[in-house]
C-alpha cells in the first residue's frame, strides 16, 4: 500500500475513535454509536489531511516504521474526528 493510503487509514480509523469518545463523554453532542463514527471518520480523514499540509513531517510518514509519525497522525484524526463530532451534535442539538 501506498504511504498515503496507509496515512488515510490511520486517520480515518483514529476519526472514528475520537468521535465515539466525544460523544460518550458528552450526551448534549452525542449522535449514537453510527453518527459519532461517521463524523469521526470523516473529520479524521479531512483533519488530518489538512494536519499533514500544515506540518509535513505528518504527511505520508505512515509507510516509513517512525512509530512517533504513525502515533501523530492517529492523534491527529482523532482530534479532528472529536471536533467535527463536536460540531454536527451541537448543530444538531440546536435545531432540534
């Protein structure tokens, strides 16, 4: 595989992650078990692509055995799956 697919897959996967642990810990942005995961991932994917245009020490660094790089883009789309969570639960919220 690709560097880059294996970077995408990392963050997608820690998207997925950080959405589900955003929403369990809180209930007002909670959008179930499926909708956290979809937000996550999706916020992971596109974070952390955005994270790895702005620092590029993270970009593709998945394909090379750097565990700290590998640990930075798993951080990074899960943070970035946790905000866009955030995001999609609050607005949801407040149109309901």
């Amino acid at each position: 595989m690709s560097g880059m697919l294996v970077s995408l897959l990392i963050q997608i996967v820690g998207g997925a992650i950080g959405g589900n642990v955003a929403g369990g810990a809180a209930k007002n942005i909670d959008l179930g078990t499926l909708g956290n995961t979809i937000a996550g991932a999706i916020g992971g994917g596109v974070g952390g692509q955005i994270l790895g245009m702005l620092i590029p020490m993270l970009a593709n660094s998945a394909s090379t055995p750097d565990i700290g790089a590998i640990i930075g883009q798993a951080a990074g789309g899960g943070v970035a799956g946790a905000v866009l969570t955030a995001i999609v639960g609050a607005l949801k919220n407040r149109t309901a």
